[in-house]
C-alpha cells in the first residue's frame, strides 16, 4: 500500500430472494468501509439472481452507492460472481474461468455497463462511477446470509496487503447466536464423503471424529488462538482474493453452477504457486445457507452433482481406486437417503410431496454416480 493511492476492495454479494438478510449485509458493508474511509476505498456489486421478492428493487432505492446487476435468470453462485468480476474489469473469458488473452478487449477498456446488459437487463444505481477502478486490488466474495462486523474488511486487507504470496485471505465465520462455525476445510477425500453420508449417530465420541482432521476440519483451538493460518480452502461465504491473483488464475470455474467453486478456485490458487489462509480475527457472521433451505432438493443433485465434477477434475492426485470407491458410497448413501425418507412418510413426519422430492433426487445423484 503506498501513502498516497488507497488500496480499492470490491465486495460482490450474489443474492437470490433473500432481501431482508441482503439488506443487513450491504448495512454491515457500509458501516465496516466508513470505519476505514481514510484508508480503503470500497465499492460493493450486488448480482440479483432473478429474484422474486423485491430485492432489486429494494438495492436500487435504498443503496444508491451500490452497482447493481439485476439478472433475468438465476445465474448461480459462480455465474454472478464471475459477471461482477468481468464488469471490474477482470478480462474473464465467457463460458470458461481462464483469463482472456491480452490482444482481447477487457470490459474494463469499453462501456462500464456493458457485462451487466451482456447477462440481463439492469437496474444501474452507482451513484458514483468515478470510485469503481478496472480490477480492484482485492475482491470479496460475500453471501447475503452474512454481516461483516468491526473492522474485518480493513483486517483481511491489511493482512493480503503484508502477505503478498497470499491469494485468499478467509475470516473468522460465526452463526447468528455467535457460536463457532468452520470457515475453512480440508481438501475432501474419502473419509469425509463416507462420514457425510454415514454420519456416526449415537457413537461416543462422534463429534470429536466429525470436527477432526479426518472430516477436514481444522481444530477450533487453532481457530481460538486469532493467528492466521494456512489452510487448503476457505469458504465463498466470505473469502477474499487478491486481485493480481485472479488475473493469473482467472475466475470461478463455470462448470460449479453452485457448491465447490471455492474449493476448486483455491485448488488453482495453490497450483499457481499461492497460498490460502483464515484471519480468524476478522469477524463475519454468516447465518448459512438461507437462499439453499428454499430449494433444499435441488440443493442437494446440485452439491453432489459439483463434487462429483471436482472428484473427477482432480481424480489424479487421489490415490488409485479413490474415485471408484467415492461413486459407491454415494450410490450406497443414496439408497439409504431413500429408505429414510420412506420411514419418515410411513411415520407422518413428511408429506407425500416432499417424499417424491427426496425419492426422486436421491434416484438422479445414484445415477449420476453410476455413470
């Protein structure tokens, strides 16, 4: 960071009808960047998802500062990301997460609005386009269903900003009643795809088994201590990139429509030669996964079909069989997924809908993993 030029952070928040926690975020967002005005320059991206509630709306009218894109389809979690990052002007090539070639024109060099109009029609509402600079120093990703609290922006740029191999700098997540939540994992492998789907119910000492190394996690005493620390991956919730680093790696993989995007990007982080780290002081809360609980079938074929993608990508530095044996459990877990929902309708605990909602996704994940 040089005296006399601010260091510029871009939040993007993808949203998809959830308007009042979006409200909270972009009030938490405000209120951490005028903590540090003097020393960072924010500008903040919200992409609606098509949204059904008001949510474009309610950006437009109540956050005039914010960029707005208003998509006319639900373009996931990557897609709206990566629309964000293009009108940054991070030259994103479509349909893919490469960088395009530099004899290509950036978005960034033509009009402003343009990656915005390329998606969907938009509601336009920053009220100051002299702020927004072609590709930001760093970029945050961050779910509506999150506040940022205190001065956790400026934390996790202070901290890339003294760190310069770092590419992702993660925070320190809690839930809404403060209780500790995991921020950052593991890469998977198949211990914890098999302690997913068969979870160790009723067993002494399962939960130190699920919040062990074995199930990705890294221990909550290590979070405890508030030094940063390396970790294999940080999740979207809230993770903050390095600019320069995007522009090497490129974007989120548009092949993850949603779930695993994350994962996948800090993989490529790591491969380029990076690192990834949490800052377990900077404080987010994140009430997790809200937009999901909506649509929680679909959900679900969504995460396992993006897993099976990231298995299948990186099969190579499994060791032999791995992959095999991953397309069994999850068939294995898909039938005993079935059979439980069937106990639970001839119990009365779910209707006949959601019953046929669980039989059929269960069914498309099992074939999905046969092929």
């Amino acid at each position: 960071m040089t005296p006399d030029i601010l260091p510029h952070l871009a939040v993007i928040v993808v949203s998809y009808n959830v308007r009042e926690l979006l409200r909270s975020c972009l009030h938490s967002i405000a209120a951490s960047a005028a903590r540090t005005a003097d020393r960072l320059l924010v500008t903040t991206v919200v992409v609606d998802n098509a949204s059904a509630d008001g949510s474009a709306a309610m950006v437009a009218t109540e956050f005039p500062a914010v960029h707005l894109i208003a998509s006319q389809e639900n373009l996931g979690f990557t897609g709206g990301n990566n629309a964000a990052l293009r009108w940054l002007g991070f030259p994103l090539a479509e349909g893919n997460r490469t960088p395009i070639r530099p004899s290509e024109q950036p978005l960034a060099d033509s009009d402003p609005h343009r990656s915005a109009q390329s998606v969907s029609s938009t509601f336009h509402s920053s009220s100051d386009e002299q702020t927004r600079r072609p590709q930001p120093d760093y970029v945050l990703l961050l779910n509506p269903d999150a506040e940022v609290t205190g001065d956790a922006l400026w934390q996790m740029v202070s901290f890339l900003a003294s760190h310069p191999q770092a590419a992702v700098c993660g925070a320190g997540l809690r839930y809404g009643d403060g209780a500790f939540q995991h921020g950052a994992f593991r890469f998977p492998g198949v211990a914890q795809v098999a302690l997913d789907l068969f979870p160790p119910v009723g067993i002494r000492g399962a939960h130190r088994l699920l919040n062990s190394r074995i199930n990705g996690r890294y221990p909550a005493a290590q979070w405890a201590q508030g030094a940063p620390f390396a970790v294999d991956f940080v999740l979207g919730a809230a993770m903050m990139v390095r600019g320069a680093a995007i522009a090497q790696v490129g974007g989120l993989d548009d092949g993850y429509w949603m779930y695993c995007e994350e994962m996948d990007w800090c993989r490529r982080f790591w491969q380029g030669g990076w690192t990834v780290h949490v800052l377990p002081t900077a404080q987010i809360i994140h009430h997790e996964a809200q937009s999901s609980r909506q649509q929680r079938w679909l959900a679900q074929e969504r995460l396992w079909r993006s897993r099976l993608r990231y298995f299948t990508q990186y099969a190579a530095d499994y060791p032999p069989g791995a992959l095999w044996l991953i397309r069994w459990l999850v068939r294995a877990g898909m039938t005993r997924q079935a059979r439980h929902a069937e106990h639970r309708f001839a119990c009365g605990e779910i209707d006949g809908v959601e019953l046929g909602q669980a039989l059929a996704t269960t069914a498309a994940i099992a074939r999905l993993y046969a092929a």
